[in-house]
C-alpha cells in the first residue's frame, strides 16, 4: 500500500502538474473542447477498410451470395460513428477559427467519403495491380492486400486524402500518423498522388504535404519526398500552406534512400537512383539521375588469408 509520505509526494507533483494545466501556452484540455478519439477514428478507418477488401482482416466472415447484403448491413453502424468523429473534429475548428459551421456539416462531410467509396475502391485494384506488375516477390493480389505494409499505407491514404481535401481538421492526421505507425511509411495527408502507385518494402518512405504525384510511380524503400527550407514571415513564424514539396509526373521510378526536396519537377519517364540528393528540376523526359561513388576496393585483411586446400 501506498503510505502517507508517498501520498504527500505524489500530491506535491499533482498540484505542481495542474500548474501547467493553466498556462495559456500550453495544451489544455477542457470541457468545452471536446477532440475527435483516436481510437474510435482508426475503428472507422479499419471498418472502411473492411468494405474495400471485405473479409481480408478476418474480423468479420462473408460469403459472395451474400455479400451485397451484408455491406449494406455494415455501411449505416460505420456512418453513424464517422458522423460522431467529424463533429468533434468541426466543432474543434469552430472553435479555433470562431466561425460558424454549415447546418449538418459532419453529415454532409460523412455522406461525401461514403460516396467516394466505390471510387477509392477502384483506385485501390490499381495500386494492387502496380504491385503485383512490380514486384516479382509477390505471388497474387491476396498476398499483397493481407500482408505489404506499401499497399497498406496508400490504402490508408486514400481514405485520409478524401478528408484532407474536404477541410476536416485532425482526422485525417490521425489516420496518416496510424498508417505510419504501422508500416513504417510516412504519407501525409495532403500528398496528391495518381493512379497505380507502388512502394515497394516501404520503411522510411516519406512523402510531403504538398507533394503531387502522377500515374505509375514507383517508390523504394527510404525515399524522401521532402521540403528544402521552411520559410518565415518578419516574425520568424513558419509561412503554412505553400507549395514547398516535389513533383513527380508520370511513370517516374525513385530508388533507395534517394532524397528530393524542394517544390522541383521530375519529368515523365525519369529513374532516380539510389542515394541520390536532389534539389533541381529534372525536366528531360527519360533521364536517369545516378549517383556514382567512389571507386571501392576490397582487400583481405592480414591474417585472414583464404585457405586452399
């Protein structure tokens, strides 16, 4: 049991803790300033999921003669729990800007990702389709969806984007940052990114808010898709919202641990190898951009001469 000099203690760093709670510079939480739950977004997220590719997380079973019937069964619980999501994140926003919302703004907001449901579906084949066309370690799509973290990351992406452009604060960062925690893949939400897109094994792949991403592009692990500079206004405070990530167009290829920063263009048909720093504009269509080492040599070292026999 806890006796009563513990209790004073820890009732001295209870009172120095509710200290900080009152400044103003500090994250607070108060009773007017409801949040969206974490773990009732990534339920939504993983129950949209579950609609996209019914049966792949095994949660739940489904059987083909059936399985219009049972979407439709699914489809209304994950709305209503979408809804309750979207209000907390508006009613958040609301708050902070101190403008008012639309009349059934989280409905409408939810009735708009459900629609586009069908469409995400389809991109989805797409990207699957990529992976399968691209990795010759791969025997079929179910393995792809069941089992590479790269599909599992766009999936998630595109659900995240859907949001992101329709101005919901919170929620679409919070699926983002679960994908990254689960795959190793950092896509923020505002990465515009086409149709049939692959990364392949995926870990540390980074891809920036602002980055716009054509059709057929591939991805190695390690890629960084980043911002060259961070610009301030007079006061030293970041300048949000500009273009400051790269862009990469049609059936552009990006190898291991390369490195793009800046609002630059890699044009159609380009291979970015591995290791590469890049900062400019690549605007021949078809080049190849490679980093070339120094020369290495192997020497084997005294004392372990190769035996012969």
């Amino acid at each position: 049991m806890t006796n009563t000099k513990n209790l004073d203690f820890l009732k001295q760093v209870s009172d120095r803790l509710s200290e900080t709670y009152q400044d103003d510079l500090a994250v607070s939480y108060s009773d007017d300033r409801s949040l969206p739950r974490r773990e009732n977004v990534i339920r939504v997220l993983e129950e949209l999921l579950e609609v996209i590719f019914p049966g792949y997380s095994g949660r739940y079973d489904f059987y083909r003669a059936s399985l219009g019937g049972a979407i439709a069964g699914q489809l209304p619980r994950i709305y209503q729990e979408l809804v309750g999501q979207l209000d907390l994140a508006l009613g958040y926003i609301q708050r902070v800007t101190g403008k008012p919302l639309a009349e059934n703004a989280a409905e409408e907001a939810a009735r708009r990702l459900m629609e586009a449901i069908p469409a995400i579906r389809e991109m989805l084949k797409l990207d699957c389709q990529a992976a399968l066309d691209g990795d010759p370690a791969t025997r079929s799509m179910d393995e792809i969806v069941l089992a590479y973290p790269g599909f599992k990351a766009i999936s998630i992406h595109r659900i995240a984007h859907e949001l992101y452009v329709a101005g919901i604060p919170l929620i679409p960062r919070i699926m983002s940052e679960y994908a990254h925690s689960i795959t190793g893949i950092d896509i923020n939400p505002g990465a515009t990114i086409g149709k049939s897109f692959f990364i392949d094994h995926g870990t540390g792949v980074v891809i920036g808010e602002t980055c716009i991403l054509g059709d057929n592009v591939k991805l190695y692990q390690g890629v960084t898709l980043g911002a060259l500079s961070f610009p301030k206004d007079g006061c030293g405070h970041l300048i949000k919202g500009t273009k400051r990530h790269p862009n990469l167009e049609d059936n552009v290829t990006v190898y291991a641990g390369a490195t793009i920063l800046g609002d630059v263009t890699i044009a159609h048909d380009c291979v970015i190898g591995g290791n590469v720093w890049l900062t400019d504009d690549v605007s021949e269509p078809y080049s190849r951009v490679i980093f070339s080492p120094s020369e290495l040599s192997v020497q084997i070292r005294p004392g372990r001469k190769r035996e012969t026999k």
